[in-house]
C-alpha cells in the first residue's frame, strides 16, 4: 500500500471525538489499517484480518526501514492493549451511557517479515467502513509527517468540523 495521492481515511464522528491515548506509531497503523480495510471493496468482519506491511509503514511516513519494523513491532503490542471511550444513549433508558471498547481482538507481529495482522473488534468495524453519515475524511499524505500522537489527534478533532467552517470548542483538559 503506497502512498497515493487518493488514500482517504474515514472514521465515523464517534470514533474521532472518542477518548483514547495511541501513540504516533498505534495510530499510523490504525491510519494503514482503515484504508486497508476500505480498499477491499467490501465489509469486513472480525474475522476479517488486514495486513500491514513495514513497506507501507516506510514509505507512507517516511521512515527509515528498521524504523518501520520497530514501529509496526511496538504498535502490535500497544494496540492489543489500548481502548477508546465514547458516550452513547442507552436506548432502553434513554440515559447517558459511557462505552469502553478495545480496538482490535487479535494482533500478531511477524518478525522477519515486517508486518502486523491484525482484526479489528465487531464494535470498531462499522466506525471505519459502514459510514452513511456523520464521518470525518482527510487524505492520508495530510497527516503522514505529523510526529506527534497529539498532532495527529488535533488535525482529526478540527478537520471533524471542516464542513461546518468552524471547530466547536475542545477543552484544554480534552
């Protein structure tokens, strides 16, 4: 998967406004893995497992090579234990609900091929795929030299609003 000038990244708003803390290489690999999973023309499931290769990894974020393998080794650890949260309404009660949901159900790491596996949960595949309305999109080259977890997180927050012309106010604490 080389860069290209039309690698979009879509994610649901909820997923984007989600709390959760990746860092800069757990986030490139979800990045990788959500057009992976677009690019297949079709719905994946759980049980649908998307490769990412340290070639992509490498010539989408411009990296060194052996970078790239440290990055998709660390990633592969960080992303089976990392989660994010979002507030839904329980449509029973009609109360405030707080979801605490993992990113992906399995992840494997093939060393001396430089490349993750990995299966999205059931609850995270319809934030990255099945997306009617209410969605963020910006093309991948946008955030590919950003170095920070915390720079990537902000461009995704403001670009959420872009079609709105201006961004709702993010507390400092958020």
């Amino acid at each position: 998967m080389k860069m290209s000038d039309n690698q979009i990244v879509t994610k649901a708003n909820k997923l984007t406004s989600a709390s959760y803390s990746l860092g800069v290489a757990e986030q490139r690999v979800i990045i990788l893995a959500i057009i992976e999973a677009r690019s297949q023309q079709r719905m994946i499931d759980a049980r649908g497992v998307l490769r990412i290769k340290a070639k992509s990894y490498q010539d989408n974020f411009k990296v060194e090579k052996h970078t790239a393998y440290e990055a998709l080794k660390s990633a592969a650890t960080g992303l089976f234990e990392a989660s994010f949260k979002y507030k839904s309404i329980d449509e029973t009660t009609g109360k405030p609900k707080d979801n605490v949901v993992r990113w992906v159900q399995k992840i494997a790491y093939i060393d001396d091929a430089g490349t993750v596996e990995l299966q999205f949960t059931d609850e995270v595949i319809p934030l990255i795929t099945r997306l009617s309305k209410e969605y963020t999109e910006y093309e991948l080259k946008q955030v590919s030299e950003l170095q920070s977890e915390y720079a990537i997180r902000l461009y995704e927050l403001i670009i959420q609003w872009k079609s709105v012309g201006k961004t709702q106010q993010i507390l400092l604490d958020d």
